[in-house]
C-alpha cells in the first residue's frame, strides 16, 4: 500500500483521473479529511473539496512504478 498527494483541480483533471485509476485491477480510495472515496467513482469525487490537495491510497504493492507513472500529471 502506497499513498501520495494528487490535485484534481478542474473537472477535465477529474475524468482524465477517474479513467487512469480504471485501466489498473487494483484499489485506489481517495482520502479527504473524514472521507474515505473510491477514485474510480467521478460522483464520489465530486463530493470532495478539490481545492486542496487529496491524498491517495493505492491498494498494491506491484505495478507501482507503473501507476505512479500513469499518475505523474496529478502528483502534487
């Protein structure tokens, strides 16, 4: 299990987030405040405050230097 700070500040970031998180098999929650959202759900995320950067929990120990590469544009 991994976390990092992601900023999805627009609504284009957004859904180009949600479809990168759903190309992987394995969980990813995004974790605001007392919210805990699974990232693969654009309405979940929309709940959040995005002005502030989000931290996300990635629910795998394989694959990660590939997801976090798939993840560049989002890190903050």
């Amino acid at each position: 299990m991994k976390t990092v700070q992601i900023s999805l500040n627009s609504i284009d970031k957004v859904k180009a987030f949600v479809n990168t998180v759903a190309q992987f098999d394995f969980d990813f929650d995004l974790i605001s405040g007392r919210y805990v959202i699974d990232a693969k759900s654009i309405m979940g995320i929309f709940s959040l405050d995005l002005s502030k950067p989000i931290d996300l929990t990635i629910h795998t120990e394989k694959d990660l230097d590939d997801i976090m590469e798939a993840l560049k544009p989002y890190l903050v």
